[in-house]
C-alpha cells in the first residue's frame, strides 16, 4: 500500500534528520510566522482536530448508519469505524514515543509531535464517517471530509503546533486504518492496497 511506504519514508527522513526534515522545519517555521490566516481562524482549524471534536462527528455518523441499515448485522460497519478510531491513539502514542520528535518552538520544542495525534483523529473521524455515509453521493462527502482535513492541517501548522510532516505522516497512516475499515463495510468493495 502506498500510504505505508510514505508513511516508511517520512518516518525515516523524521528519525534520521534527513533533507526532507531539515526543509519540513524550515517551510514550518515560515508558515507559522506568516500570519496568511487570521490567529483564531486557524486555532478554530486546529481545534477541529480535538478528540472533543472529531470523535462525536464519527459516532453520529456510526448511529445513524446503525439504526437505518438493514439486517440483523447492521451494526457491525459503525463497530468497525469505532475500532478505527480506538486504533488512532493505539498507532499514534508509542510512535510519538519511538521518534520522539521535538515540536515547533511555540510548543516549547518538547518530544514526541510525529506523528500528529489531531490530524490522524481528524482524518479517521471525519474519513470513517464519509465512509458510513458514502451510499448516495459520493462526491459531496468525498470533498468534504478533504477539506476538513486539509484546514485541520493549516490550522496545527499556521499556529505551530505541528511541523507540516507530522500532518503527513499522520496522514498516510490514516489512510492505512480507513482502508482496513472500507474492507469492513458490507457492499462496498475493498480497494486494492
């Protein structure tokens, strides 16, 4: 799966102080320096990300998707999305941990912001719940969850909480669990890797 190998190269290029990280800090640092979006429109961004957040968004989704599914296993796609989401912080914590990652210096340069923790719950939450809801219309709630991830990113980067790898990484291992919950969801077929 390509999300996997990215997510090995970033992690490697974050891990070994590579070129790839030395230009991630560099363009982080500029970003949050910018001041090309409004303070509280990109903590508002940010905040999107919040566990507080984004985990309610899944569970109305998994609700809704529960009490208007046929059959007696109708439960088992929004039980499928809840383990995704539990699998966020199971990946996410010792990875943190492992790498180690001091933070942008308005997080006081602390360990462990890779891979970022609000932007893999952002796009679990808000990619499970287009997953549920992907029946009719696709487009619209294939736009929307991007979008809502993409600002999610502007928003930790703008206000320097998260240098813009951190994002990617947390990125492409979402993209490794939401595939693994498409492959869950009766009547839809499992992309290939």
């Amino acid at each position: 799966m390509l999300a996997v190998l990215l997510f090995a190269l970033v992690t490697w290029q974050v891990a070994a102080h590579g070129p790839l990280r030395v230009l991630d800090e560099r363009a982080g640092r500029a970003a949050a320096a910018s001041g090309a979006v409004p303070g509280s429109v990109a903590e508002f961004l940010a905040d999107l990300g919040n566990t507080v957040v984004a985990v309610p968004v899944l569970a109305a989704a998994a609700l809704w998707t529960g009490l208007r599914s046929p059959g007696a296993r109708r439960w088992l796609p929004p039980l499928a999305a809840a383990l995704a989401m539990a699998a966020v912080p199971a990946l996410i914590v010792p990875l943190k941990a492992w790498i180690a990652r001091p933070g942008p210096p308005t997080m006081g340069g602390d360990p462990g912001f890779f891979p970022s923790g609000h932007a893999a719950t952002a796009a679990v939450a808000y990619g499970g719940a287009a997953l549920l809801l992907l029946r009719r219309r696709r487009w619209p709630w294939a736009v929307g969850c991007v979008l809502l991830n993409a600002g999610v990113a502007l928003g930790l980067v703008l206000r320097g909480y998260h240098w813009p790898l951190d994002v990617a990484g947390a990125w492409c291992l979402s993209a490794a669990v939401l595939w693994g919950l498409s492959c869950r969801i009766p009547g839809r077929p499992c992309p290939s890797p």
